[in-house]
C-alpha cells in the first residue's frame, strides 16, 4: 500500500489511508504501533490479562484505545513482532492474515445484552468479512452494528450502518436517508452486498474511497431505497453506571497494562468508540488515575493526539498543553490539540489548536487541516483566546 504526501500549510504530511494492525503494524519513532482488533469489540477477561502481560514483556507500558474502538500497543520492537503475532494467536486475538483483519473493521454499540441481536450479529459479520471470498474493501472502510432500543454510534466512522428496525435490522449506507431491512440472520450478507455494490459503482478507485462520498455522485439501488433511516438517535454514552456494567473514561484513551488488568478483574470488557470501556458486572472500579467515571471531568472535553515525541511528524507535544487548557474548555464543548495538520485524534471540526514550527495555530471551528484563523501562538495567547466564551464552537 502506498503512501503520499499532501502539501499543507505547515509541513508536508504523510497521509497513509491504511491503519495499522497486528499483521500490519506501523512504524513510529518509539517502534511498531501493533493494533488488536477484538472480535465483537469485547475482550473477555483471560484476554484483557493476556494483553496485559503482552504490554508488559514487548511494549511500552501505555495502550491506545483509538476512536475505532481498537487497542494499540506501542513501542513494540521489530524482533518481537512475530512472537507478538503467535501469543495474540493464543489468545484468539489474530486474524488468518493481514487481509481478513483489514476488512474485519465493525464498530459494535457496547450495552448488548447476553442472547440479544447485536453481539451475534457483529460476530456473523467479523467472520463474513474474514473469508477468503469477501469484498476487497479499501482499508478504512468500516461497519457499525448498532442494534440497541437507540443507535449509539451515528457519530462513529463508519460507512455501512446496521440499526435495528421493529423485529429486523436495518441496513444502509452512511449518507443516506434509505435503506434495507433484513431479519437479523440475513442481516449480515445484506451488509456484504451494499459494499459489493459499493466497489462495483466505482467507490473505490485505486483501493481508497468512501461510502458517505460516492453518494453524492450516484444513486443506491432500489433494494437500498425500501424505508427511510429514523432520525431519532441516541448520544455517545457518557462515563459512569450503565445497565449491567460501568462505562469508564481514559484520559486521551490511554491506560497501562496494570491498569487493563485491574478492570479486567472486575469483568469482561467492551471497548468503545468515544475512548472508554465498558466494565461487565457490578465489581467496584479500581481507582488508577487515568480512569474518569465523572461526566464533568475535564478531561472529556480535549483530544490530542500522540504528539512529540513519539510522532515524527509532530511540531511540538500536544497532550501536556491539552491537559493544561482544559479548565478552560466549557461542558459540551471539545478542545483538540493536534502536533501536525494531519489531525488524526479528531478528523471533525472543532476548537483546534495545531503546533507548527513557528508556534500553535489556532482554528476557531475547523479540523487541523483548515486555514488558522490565528498563527504562531504560545500558551498565554492561547489561555486568553480560550478564556473567551464565544471563541468555542459547538461541539458535534
Ligand atoms: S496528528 Fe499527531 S499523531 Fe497524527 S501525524 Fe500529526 S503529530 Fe503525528
């Protein structure tokens, strides 16, 4: 897969349009960046304290927990890759092969219930999207099941969507205001046919494409036009109790091995788009620092990215400054703070500062890659700007 750069005003970044995985890690400036994608988004307990371990013997102590509901081991070296490879094996945590986990890209709403539709559904669709002779879908393309009383996960990545509909499962293409409806057993293959015809219109030229993109240029087919996509959604759920469980927050979706395998203690574990976990059960929480179960905790309200000095590309650090803007970030609203124009801890548009070599820009309601409305800024500039109500844009 290759690489290439897009000129952006303040450096030259290198875009990669792939995500790494376990077979496919990616190199950074601390070692290989090592993504596990767990089936169904769940790692039961033995497999929370095997990554656990994993983290501890071969990785730098801190996992990612990334907006793809994924976990990323960092720091990894190049000689402990394939041992790496045969102990998430061992754990049920490997795909066949670097194809089949490229595909196996589904996103799955965390407060499903033991025997309900979701958990079947999104592992019927992980193991469709592993075979052999699924659509060769460009490397971010990604699915949602999201078949709770209320959708969850519109706000999450994705470009085919599957929702519950009265007794069945409504499936349809991210952008669209129609779709299908499939009983959940041929949900599955519903969803495999949408993205066959997604590559058969052309949405993917040269192996990159989107589905929300290739709306806008060509009609679905009738089968995809049967009912309109409810509007009614939920919110992404905040931290603290849930049924069943607890959700918890990670500051910057980061925690240490110690701190995976305490959780793990207490149950099972469901990882989630927004940069939390879902703790199955009623265990109280271990207390660990980087853990929030306060809806007003500050550190819900900024993104950041890994920064300097772990990203090459990075200007200057990002979650230090994060952390120290914070207070300053009012409730419902989001402070990212990225090290380049690339923008990766938060695609959309928000209050966004971006550290350049002459300083921070600072973009008002944008993403990283938008025109500053201010340059080259230090810290005081920017604690005066954000102290200002109306600099804050409405978080989306
Ligand atoms: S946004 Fe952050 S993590 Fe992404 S390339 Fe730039 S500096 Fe690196």
């Amino acid at each position: 897969m290759t690489d290439f750069p897009v000129q952006t005003r303040s450096s030259q970044v290198q875009i990669k349009g792939w995500c790494p995985g376990a077979w496919q890690p990616m190199a950074a400036s601390d070692g290989l960046v090592v993504r596990v994608r767990p089936p169904g988004g769940r790692l039961s307990q033995a497999q929370a304290h095997g990554i656990a371990e994993l983290v501890r013997c071969c990785a730098s102590p801190w996992l990612e927990l990334t907006n793809r509901a994924n976990l990323q081991l960092r720091g990894v070296n190049a000689a402990g890759h394939v041992p790496l490879l045969d102990a998430l094996r061992e754990l049920d945590l490997l795909d066949r092969d670097a194809a089949a986990e490229a595909r196996r890209n589904v996103q799955v709403q965390p407060l499903w219930t033991e025997g309900d539709t979701t958990q079947t559904l999104a592992l019927q669709l992980g193991e469709c999207l592993a075979r052999a002779d699924a659509p060769a879908l460009p490397p971010k393309f990604g699915f949602t099941v999201d078949t709770g009383e209320v959708p969850c996960l519109r706000g999450a990545y994705a470009d085919i969507r599957l929702e519950r509909y009265a007794q069945g499962v409504l499936v349809y293409a991210d952008g669209a205001t129609l779709g299908g409806v499939f009983t959940p057993e041929e949900a599955p293959a519903g969803a495999l046919a949408l993205a066959r015809w997604f590559l058969a219109a052309g949405g993917a030229p040269e192996g990159r494409g989107r589905m929300a993109a290739l709306l806008t240029r060509c009609d679905l087919p009738v089968a995809w036009q049967q009912v309109p996509v409810p509007a009614a959604v939920g919110n992404a759920l905040e931290p603290g109790p849930q049924p069943g469980g607890t959700l918890v927050g990670l500051a910057f979706g980061l925690t240490q091995a110690s701190t995976l395998a305490a959780l793990a203690d207490g149950g099972a574990l469901r990882l989630t788009p927004w940069r939390s976990v879902y703790v199955e059960g009623a265990a109280p929480l271990p207390d660990f620092p980087e853990l929030i179960t306060d809806t007003n905790d500050a550190r819900l309200r900024i993104a950041a990215c890994t920064g300097a000095p772990h990203c090459q590309q990075a200007w200057a650090p990002t979650r230090d400054l994060a952390l120290a803007l914070a207070p300053l970030v009012p409730s419902g609203q989001l402070l990212h703070v990225s090290g380049c124009a690339k923008g990766c801890a938060y695609p959309k548009r928000a209050t966004t500062v971006v550290a350049t070599a002459q300083g921070y820009d600072f973009i008002r309601h944008g993403t990283a890659a938008c025109a500053p409305d201010h340059r080259g800024l230090a810290l005081p500039a920017l604690e005066q700007l954000l102290k200002n109500k109306t600099t804050h844009a409405p978080r989306i």
